[in-house]
C-alpha cells in the first residue's frame, strides 16, 4: 500500500487523478446537470439557455453534494 500525500490508498503502481468521493461527486454533478440542460431544451427554450441552466445546475450540485456527502 502507498499513501499519498492527500491520504489516499493506492497499490503500488497504480496512479489515481482523483479520490473516489471526488469522482462520485462529479460523475453525479454532471448528470445533474445534463439532466437539467437536456429538461430546458425540451421545454422549447433555445439552447444557450439550455447550456447555462445546465451550468448553473452543475454548480449548484456540486456546492451541496460537497456538504451532504461525508469526508
């Protein structure tokens, strides 16, 4: 086992960009997100709308999943 210096558990030979609550935290986000984006758009709003609803959505998740989900 090799611990970083941010903590996390590797094997040897294995590099990780991102910890496991990071890459949840995003991958939930961003389909967030889109779900959000791709609900404006079908609404028959024009597609920068739907763009920024989806921005906006992803941002929003990310503050409070980074609260919500335990360290």
């Amino acid at each position: 086992m090799l611990i970083t210096a941010f903590g996390d558990r590797h094997r040897e030979g294995t590099v990780s960009m991102f910890s496991i609550r990071a890459t949840v935290l995003l991958v939930t986000s961003l389909a967030i997100g889109i779900a959000a984006g791709a609900l404006t758009v079908a609404n028959g709003q024009k597609l920068a709308a739907g763009v920024l609803a989806g921005g906006a959505a992803f941002a929003g998740a990310m503050v409070f999943l980074n609260k919500f989900v335990a360290v």
